[in-house]
C-alpha cells in the first residue's frame, strides 16, 4: 500500500513535466516541508525520481526509465479511473469500452462539477470514424452528449513538447480510462525529446 502523500508526489510529478522543488511540492500539494523531504529522499533512494541541482535548490522529477516506477505509475492512474464516482463513473464504464484507441483520458467539468454540460474524452488513435460513431451511439444512450478530442499518437506529444494549455491541462487533470502503459511511454518519449 502506497502512502496517500507519497501518491500524491508521484502523481504531480508524472502530471506536470516541469522541475519542481521540496517547496514548490509541499506549498502545491499542501504537505509538510519536512514530509515533502523524507518522502522525495526515498523516492529518489528507490530512483523512483531523479534530482537535479540548480543554483542552492534540488530539483525532482518522474523518473520514467525507471521499470518499477512505470509499474507504480500505472497502479496509481487504474487507482485514480475506479475512485471515480457519479456520472464520471458511468461514463467511464461506457467510453473505456472503446477499444480502437489507447490512451483514452476523460477530461473536463464532467470530472468537477454535477451540473455538466456535456462529456469531454480524448481518444488518442488513427481510427476517427470509429470513435465518432462511438460516441454519436453513446450520446444517444446518456442524457449528456460525449464529445471527442480525437489525436494521433504523434500529435498528441507534440501538442504536449509544444506546452500546448489543452493538451497539458488534460494531462494534468484528466481521469485516464484506458492505456495507461501507451501513456507513459509517450510521456517518457516527451522527457527523453526535452
């Protein structure tokens, strides 16, 4: 079992690819300094994250060479998909169905708020067709329209190494439903091109 703080470094960290330091973690996620420390020590100690020093500060990030931390990401992210709750629960049990796309990510107010417009997915695949009659069929059966946001593969890391708000604001936020594993081979692609 993965401590709650510790999970909450480790998914900031994957989330937002920028180099962040102890104070910047524990001021964002509202944990002790001190805790902040103890737990990035063992992370790094684990080589779950790598540091860098810049100036007088340390610096971490995700370390996604590292197999066991992509096992530990991925059990954190299929974590995340099933506490979802409410109309973002059965939505997510209708979209993860689809299977001509990985990663799939729900994004969007469906995630915040009961009074929602409509369902906002990304679907990252080479088969558009598909995932519009998907959702076209979908939007039919539920009371809210499903709308896509529909990316190849490589576009999507481009969108991502470009700093593009949409694309790092659904990485950031977004309930990943289906791929975990393609998402963070992209995402260690991303670093690596950094």
């Amino acid at each position: 079992m993965i401590p709650k703080n510790t999970k909450k470094i480790i998914l900031y960290l994957l989330r937002n690819l920028e180099l962040v330091n102890i104070n910047q973690i524990s001021k964002l996620l509202n944990i002790s300094v001190g805790s902040s420390f103890k737990i990035l020590k063992e992370l790094e100690k684990n080589k779950i994250v790598i540091s860098s020093e810049l100036g007088n500060a340390k610096f971490y990030q995700i370390n996604l060479n590292n197999e066991e931390t992509i096992k530990w990401c991925e059990i954190l992210l299929s974590e995340e998909r099933r506490n979802l709750n409410g109309y973002s629960k059965i939505y997510a049990e209708e979209i993860q169905k689809f299977e001509h796309a990985e990663p799939i990510i729900l994004f969007g107010s469906v995630l915040t708020n009961k009074d929602f417009n409509d369902v906002d997915v990304l679907f990252i695949t080479n088969k558009p067709k598909e995932v519009t009659k998907f959702c076209l069929n979908l939007s039919k059966i539920r009371t809210k329209p499903v709308v896509p946001l529909i990316l190849k593969k490589e576009d999507f890391i481009k969108e991502i190494k470009n700093n593009k708000e949409v694309a790092l604001n659904i990485l950031k936020t977004g309930a990943i439903l289906r791929g975990e594993s393609v998402l963070l081979k992209m995402l260690k692609n991303v670093k690596q091109q950094r």
